[in-house]
C-alpha cells in the first residue's frame, strides 16, 4: 500500500534526472519526487514499528519530508513558468520563508506536540500549534500553485493546464479520504484512511508528464546552445506581450545594449522611431493568429544612436510549455543604404540634388496618364559658357546650383523640378499656380549671387511654357513647343 507509492515516485525521480542532469529544474524535479517518496516510507515505517517512535516519525519524518515536497513543488512551478526571470521575479523567494521556518522549528517538541497516547489502538497524537502552522503553510503552497496555474494557464502555458489538473486530483483525493474516513470511522470502511496520501501520486504523474512531454531533450541541449551564441543570425524569442524571453548575443549588439538589459524586457523599449502602439498590436495579431512572417523589414534607432534596419522571420515554437515567437533577424542596413545610395544617384542630378531627365520622364508620362492639364516649364541659364570662360567652372557649377535652390524653393514639394543637363531646367507645374511661380523665379534672379571673391553677380534665364492637351498630348510635343518658346524668349534678351 505504501511501499509501491514510494517506488513509483523513486522511479520518476530517476526518470527526470537522468533526462537532464545539468538543469536546476530536472534536480528540483527530482528531489521533489524523492521527498515525495519519504512520506510514503515514513507511513509504511510508522506500522511496522507501531507505536514505538510512532509520533517522532510521524513530526519529523512524515510531516518534514511533506514540507520539503510543498517547498519544492513550488520552486519547481516558479523554474517551469520563468517567474524567477519576471521584473519582480527575486521577490518570489520570500513565499519559502514561512515554509523554511516551520521545517527549522520541528526540533522543538512541546511546539509540534503537545502529547501522545500508546494505550489506544489507532496512532493518535495531539498536534502543536507549530505543526498546526506548518499544515497551514503546506495548503498555503498548494494554494499559491493553484492560483499560479491558473495565471499561466491564460498565457496557454500548456504545461501549466497538466499541473492544475493534476493539482486539483490531489485536492478532491485528499479531501474525499479525509471526509470519508471521519464519516465511516468505526466501520467496516474505516481503512480508507490509510489512502489519504495516494492522491499526491495524481499531482506527481502531472509533473513527469509534464516534463516528458513540454521539455528538451538532454541530447540537444549542447547543439542548440552553439546554435543560439554562435549564429550569424540574431535569434529572438518573445511572447505576446513583446517581452524577450531568450536573445542571442547578436540581437543584444544590433539593439546596442547588453543581454542583461534586453531579458525578461519588452522588446519596444529598445526601439526608438517606431509606432510603439502600432508595433505591439500587430505583434499579438500576429501572435494570436499564429501568423508567420517571412521577409519582413523594421527599421529603428538603436540604443547607440545608430539607424537600423532588420530584415527578420519568424514562427512559433513551444517551450516549457509555453508558446512563444521564434524571430531570426538579420542586420541590412548597409544594403539598404547600398540601394537607396543607387537608387538616388540613378533618378537624380549630382550638382544640384534636383530629379534627373530619367525622374523626369516618369512624372510627365504619370501626369499625362491622369489626363489632367498641367503646364511644362522649361528653363535655361543665360550665358553659361561666358561664365564658365570668364570666371571658371566652379563658378558655373555654383551658378547652377543657385538657379536650382531658386527653382525649388519656388516650386515646394507639390510640383515637379528636375535638371535636364547643363543649364537646361524644367518644371510641371498646376495651370493656376504657373504665372505666381514664375514671377517669383525671376524676381528671385534679381537678387545679385554673391561669388566665392565676394564680388556679385545677377543671372537671369529664358523660359519657355507649353500646356497639356492644348500644346500637345505626348511628352515629345510638350518639350518641343516649350523649348521653342523658351529660344524665342532667349532671342529677345539678345536683341
């Protein structure tokens, strides 16, 4: 009746520590299993040397190694769920406090017994206040497990689902024998007492199941922690809350903080430039939906200062029985740039940083798809080659870059300004804000440059309008006419 108890439990303890020796939650399991079996062995040794030493036994061994058991059981649950790794997680440590203090005080007898009879026949003793205390404590801890359970059982802790059932096995097992064996005492039923400790084989088949089947095997262990500290990949994982469970040392360097700083903290605090609302509540659509992500860009700044961007895949992954967010990124910032730097020079004018004729060709060809009317301005620098000869090409270049900062600013961001080549300039201007820009470019013109040797001089430019549908429908007829007009303009200021 007891002793098969005690083998079982015995045997589990070998199963958990041979499954993994080096981690603290298999050690933890196992001594759980093994105080577990003690109180088992601590009822057997009770009758067979009944009634001698029968009220130490039951003090010291019995009602010690079930302490020990409420203790470890709850360290084990703490390990399981990462609540030791929270933000207050060190403040969990105090719950043994009561519990460790009842387990000292079991030496001092007149505290946990008060007295005993050999006369009678059953083993009957009258319990302390200090083993009353101690009582208290042990369903305190099956109440903190109860309740922690059920916390982790919301996150979809799956190994926490195994434990609350195994948990309120025991509960209904204990209470069901205690009630019965007062109801039936004096019966024929009364041996149903001697099984009030069989329900904690309920709870302990959770755990093991548990362990079996939420946990690591041993054998991977090594490979995987290679994997994690070694990849060139940063390896993240996260639940859906966005706190960091586990990050490889890559992830620490991309963010710019150390791993310390980045455990068991929302991801978001290390993300400066990004939507912070935005992110999180697609991170637990995605989390709630199961959504993998393949390819996927963040760009942000860094703890260092630095712009980052983070290509980044992702799937889901269960853990301890836990599901949590396995994302690999990848820094290509410097590739991004790369292209960007590419895409720039190939749709832009070097000297002046306006859109170049390739940019130019897009818009117009865009704008004449809309069949919307609008207005090509085309433009060109007076004398040039005089300045050039004269006063060299810096000053040329200089007087170019001064026509395009006037363009510009005249234009704004609404309309399109690009350089042709050499002096050549054109903008695609609205038909109602054309003859308002153009007074302002010429009235900008007036004002004298100022040159590198201080001394000044005032540029001016020819200008040539046509208008789409009236002056053509195709990019070729626009430029024509504008380009005409703009010579006829230019002949003009000759004569």
């Amino acid at each position: 009746m007891y002793l098969i108890p005690a083998i079982i439990f015995i045997f589990f303890a070998g199963m958990v520590y041979g499954h993994n020796r080096k981690s603290w939650k298999h050690i933890t399991c196992s001594l759980f299993f093994l105080s577990s079996s003690l109180w088992f062995f601590g009822v057997f040794t009770s009758f067979l040397i009944y009634p001698k030493y029968f009220d130490h036994i039951v003090v010291y061994w019995i009602n010690g190694s079930i302490a020990i058991s409420a203790l470890l059981s709850l360290h084990l649950f703490l390990i399981n769920a990462n609540m030791y790794k929270t933000k207050n997680g060190k403040l969990f440590k105090l719950l043994f406090i009561p519990g460790i203090i009842g387990i000292a005080t079991i030496p001092f007898d007149s505290w946990m017994l008060k007295g005993f009879d050999e006369n009678v026949l059953d083993p009957m003793f009258i319990p302390g206040p200090g083993l009353i205390l101690l009582w208290i404590v042990d369903f305190a801890y099956l109440a903190v497990n109860l309740f922690l359970a059920v916390k982790e059982m919301k996150k979809g802790n799956q190994a926490a689902k195994l434990w609350f059932k195994g948990m309120l096995s025991f509960f209904v097992w204990t209470i069901t024998m205690l009630v019965g064996s007062i109801l039936l005492q004096n019966t024929e039923f009364d041996f149903i007492t001697f099984f009030v400790p069989h329900g904690s084989l309920f709870w302990a088949y959770a755990i093991f199941l548990s362990m079996a089947k939420y946990d690591y095997l041993s054998s991977y262990e090594k490979r995987y922690n290679i994997l994690f500290q070694r990849s060139p990949l940063g390896i993240l994982l996260m639940d859906e809350e966005g706190i960091v469970h586990e990050a490889s040392p890559q992830v620490a360097n991309y963010l710019g903080v150390s791993n310390e700083e980045l455990i068991q903290h929302s991801i978001l605090t290390f993300l400066n430039g990004v939507d912070k609302e935005r992110f999180i509540k697609a991170h637990q659509t995605f989390f709630q939906n199961r959504i993998r992500l393949t390819n996927e860009e963040l760009s942000f700044i860094n703890k260092t200062g630095e712009e980052i961007i983070l290509s980044f895949d992702s799937d889901f992954i269960l853990l301890e029985g836990k599901t949590l967010q396995f994302v690999m990124v990848k820094d290509v910032t410097e590739a991004k740039n790369k292209g960007k730097r590419e895409y720039y020079l190939a749709y832009h004018d070097i000297l002046t940083g306006l859109s170049n004729r390739a940019a130019f060709e897009i818009k117009i060809q865009e704008l004449i798809s809309r069949k919307e009317m609008f207005d090509l301005v085309l433009l060109d620098l007076n004398k040039l080659k005089q300045i050039n000869d004269t006063l060299g090409h810096q000053a040329g270049d200089h007087a170019i870059r001064y026509l395009a900062t006037i363009l510009q600013e005249a234009a704004g961001t609404e309309h399109h300004t690009a350089r042709l080549g050499g002096d050549e300039f054109v903008l695609l201007l609205t038909i109602d804000k054309t003859e308002s820009i153009i007074k302002q470019i010429r009235k900008q013109l007036a004002i004298p440059m100022k040159l590198s040797n201080s001394e000044q001089m005032t540029l001016s430019a020819s200008i040539g309008i046509s208008r789409y549908p009236l002056d053509g429908e195709i990019m070729d007829e626009l430029y024509s006419v504008a380009d005409k007009r703009m010579y006829e303009e230019k002949n003009d200021v000759k004569l």
